[in-house]
C-alpha cells in the first residue's frame, strides 16, 4: 500500500480528486491511502499566519519555516521503519516524467510539500525536502494541482490500482519511450470514417506490427526529440532518424 500525505493550505481542494474516479477505487480498496495536512493548524502565531515577507526585498510573501517543519515532524512520527520520499511541487524542480512515477510507486510513503504565494523558506527545502518535482514550464497559483497529477501518475503504477497491470505498459512513456499508437472502437464505419483493415484481421503479429509503427510515426510528428532516447531497432533508426 502506498500512502500520499499532503501538506497544505487548501485541503478542501483534494475532496472531488479523492472522491472519484481511480483514486477513491483505490482508497476504498486499500491500495493507496490519503492523509491531508494542514500546516497552518501547525502554526505558533496567534494569527495562524504561515508566511511573511521575504529578507532582502521582493514582491510577495514566502511560506516561513516554523509551521512546515513541526507539520513534517507530526507526519514523519508515524513513517518509523518505512520508505519515505519527501517532494515539493515546484516549477523549479525536475519535470515530472513516467519513469519518475514509477521508482516513486515503490515508496511506502510520499510526503507531498505544496508552496503557496511566492513560494517557501529556503531552509525548507535544504533540511525537509528529498527532491522537487515541476509539471511543466509555468507558473501556477499553488501546489496542489500539481499534486493531484503527480499522485494521480504514481498511483496508476501501484499494483491492482488499474485492475489491469497491461493497461500501463501500453500507454505513452511507457512504450519504450514512444507516444501510444492510434486505436479505435466499434462500430468500425462511422459515418465514412473507417477502422484500419489491419485491425480487423484478426492477425496479431501483423496487428502488433502495425501498432509499432504508428507509435514511431506519432512520435515523429508530435514529439520527435523522444526518437533520440527510444528503443528502436537499427532499422528504425535508420528510417526515422535521418
């Protein structure tokens, strides 16, 4: 079982992504657990205020260490003897990718940082945090949108989450480093517009074939940088990578 523990200011946010879809499958069935902080419950002013202004100038506020590091003691007391990985979401961190999500699904514990306003004390980040994931090359308002993706994208790789373990291996970034080839379903005319003959076929070997190749022409035209790092064989590179 692998359990996220969000440390936050907005818990209120995560109630429809844990009550829905995959996630609240999981949750009910014990495969992955959800605790959400508050770290301003944590807070020792009498204002229950978390942040103030930064040292040296600057627009905006920073989240002050005090509040975080007693929400992290709180949550680390109950993580004895397991396998903890501490992350802020942060657009300044790695860039979330599948292989990421997978080595983080063989925690037993993710404790998730979520900044507010113009981010947080840098002694946060230096004595608490284990690494800081980014979703992509922007700015957002807070932390827990990126959260609820990067917990969505782990939890999809803990086993019997999605029922089907093959329904992982087939998606983009997991298919040797290629987009997901196009598919289709019934009915097989619709309005004119045709399924593949090759898909109906019945012939695997051909099926699969064709499927491998549609892959490497998606990826070709929609993210060619990832042809670089993809497993291809000799013959594929030589087509496609000219």
């Amino acid at each position: 079982m692998l359990n996220f523990n969000v440390l936050t200011i907005f818990p209120e946010m995560f109630s429809s992504f844990t009550q829905t879809s995959i996630c609240k499958r999981a949750i009910d069935a014990g495969m992955i657990g959800v605790s959400l902080y508050n770290f301003r419950d944590y807070t020792l002013d009498k204002h229950r205020r978390v942040d103030d202004a930064p040292f040296g100038g600057g627009a905006g506020m920073l989240i002050a260490p005090q509040s975080v590091f007693d929400c992290f003691a709180a949550v680390h007391e109950k993580q004895a003897g397991k396998r903890v990985r501490n992350i802020y979401m942060s657009p300044a961190g790695k860039c979330l990718t599948g292989e990421m999500s997978v080595s983080l699904a063989e925690y037993d514990e993710l404790n998730i940082l979520c900044g507010h306003y113009e981010g947080v004390d840098q002694r946060i980040l230096d004595e608490l945090i284990d690494e800081e994931i980014s979703i992509g090359d922007y700015v957002l308002t807070g932390g827990e949108l990126p959260a609820m993706v990067l917990m969505d994208s782990v939890m999809r790789h803990v086993e019997g989450v999605l029922g089907n373990d093959e329904s992982t291996s087939e998606e983009s970034f997991s298919m040797a480093g290629l987009l997901e080839y196009p598919q289709y379903t019934r009915p097989a005319d619709f309005r004119g517009r045709k399924v593949p003959e090759i898909l109906l076929s019945g012939h695997h070997a051909n099926i699969k074939a064709w499927q491998r190749r549609q892959a490497i022409l998606k990826t070709a035209a929609q993210r060619p940088e990832l042809l670089e790092t993809a497993e291809l064989t000799p013959e594929e590179r030589a087509e496609f990578l000219k």
